[in-house]
C-alpha cells in the first residue's frame, strides 16, 4: 500500500533564503524561554549542536542588542524582549480595542488621530482615522516614525527608552526634519523630562512643517507602556490654548485604551 505523499511546509519556498546563524540565534531564544535560570554558552552548544565559537558570537550579538543577558556564567533572555513582546500584543490586541476610541477621538476633535506601537527603535503607525478636514495632514498606518521628532516617538523615547537614548543616538544622529526638530542631546533630554511631568507629548511642528501633534502613552496590564495614540493637526487650527484642550482628549482616549488592555492606575 502506497503511503500518502507528505505535505511540503509552507515555508518550503522560503528555505533558500534562510540565513543558518541568524536562525541560530532564534534557535538559542527558544531554547532560553525553557529555562529561565539560564545555561552557559556549552549547554547552548551542545543542545543546539552549534560549535562553541559561534554560539559565543551569537550570544555576545544577542547581549549588544538586549535580547540576552548574562549572570554568573549563564545566558537567559534579555530585557528588550519585554518590550517585543509588549508591542507584538498591542499589534493585535491593542489595534483591535483602539479602532472605536479612535473614531470617537476624531469625532471628538475634529483632527486625524492615529495609534502606533515601538518598532525597531522607531514609531511603527498601525491604524489612522482621519479627520473630516480637507485640509489635514497624516501618515499612513505602516509608515515608521522617529523617536526625537513625533509625538507617538517622544512618548516610547520617554517612558520606554529614556535610559538607552544616548546609545541610539551615538548609531544615528538625529535627523532635521524641519528648522524645529529636536537635535541637540540636552534639548531632547530637556523634552523626555517635560513629556514625563505632564503625562502627553507634542510635536511642535517637528516632523513636517505647518503640522503639530500630541499623543499619550497606552499601558499593558503589567504598566508597561505598549503604544501611544495621538492626534495630528494643522497647526493652524491648533494654537496652544486648542493644543491644550486636545492633549486633555488623548489622555483621556489613552487611560480608556489602557484600562481595556488590564492596566489599573495607583494612586
């Protein structure tokens, strides 16, 4: 008897393009989420039957990059996964509970509002709902943003990655988008702070000109921030005192977002 031909992967065609170390390096993180009291770089080796030598390239390029972290000899995941992990769930959770609360939000105010998640040390846009406004100006869900010079950027850069900002810095300056782009260490240092006391950030006219921003930061049911959601504007129709009135909107939007996800507020 004939046994039944065996169904090719559906990741067949993509063999050919695999690159051995970097699957390697997948390979070792799924290997470190079964223990999370760590192995040494020998245990790696042997389990995974990768020579020692590479192991330890993979896993000095792992710890550059934060997804391992090495105690005692031993290896175990790093802390950066939290936050891949965090913006893996907003992708599809936080997308799916924000689509209503980001209509209301532009009923609301009249202006476009979007909602965005971390992404490669960027502002990753995943959903827009744009205003009623012929005149308004928008990215497109997909389109990635800086952290130094957009709103959704300013909230991950202040309450994700303020602490390891100067080592972004040091692989890619800042880049001016306009003559008010942010691009002097202490300036942005001066804005992580400001965006931190009042709990929203702005993009004065930052990324594009004639355009201003604001946007609050969305936590997961841990307190971790996941995603920010804001609104675009001409900034025309946004002086400081309507700025004002509309970032009181975000928050509230955000806290809402944030409270569907599990967080509850202390204090």
């Amino acid at each position: 008897m004939r046994k039944p031909a065996k169904e090719p992967s559906p990741n067949a065609s993509l063999e050919r393009y695999v690159i051995p170390n970097l699957r390697n390096a997948c390979r070792v993180l799924k290997l470190l989420r079964e223990h999370p009291a760590g192995l040494k770089a020998s245990d790696l080796a042997r389990t995974l039957r990768i020579p020692v030598t590479t192991t330890m390239r993979i896993m000095a390029t792992l710890q550059i990059e934060g997804l391992a972290g090495k105690t005692e000899g031993r290896y175990a995941l790093g802390p950066a996964l939290i936050h891949l992990g965090s913006a893996a769930l907003a992708g599809t959770d936080i997308r799916k509970a924000a689509l209503p609360l980001l209509s209301r939000l532009t009923l609301v105010t009249g202006e476009t509002s979007h909602l965005a998640v971390p992404c490669n040390e960027r502002s990753l846009i995943i959903a827009v709902q744009d205003s009623p406004h012929p005149l308004r100006a928008v990215s497109p869900a997909g389109f990635l943003t800086d952290l130094h010079s957009s709103s959704t950027g300013k909230v991950f850069l202040a309450y994700l990655y303020r602490e390891q900002y100067p080592r972004f810095e040091a692989m890619r300056s800042p880049f001016r988008h306009t003559d008010r782009t942010l691009t002097r260490r202490a300036d942005i240092e001066r804005e992580i702070k400001t965006t931190l006391t009042r709990g929203y950030s702005i993009d004065n006219e930052e990324c594009h000109t004639g355009v201003r921003c604001v946007a609050a930061p969305i936590y997961s049911s841990d307190g971790t921030v996941v995603a920010a959601i804001g609104i675009t504007a001409a900034s025309v129709r946004m002086d400081d005192r309507r700025l004002a009135e509309v970032a009181a909107s975000v928050c509230a939007v955000a806290e809402e977002a944030s409270a569907l996800l599990g967080y509850s507020k202390v204090g």
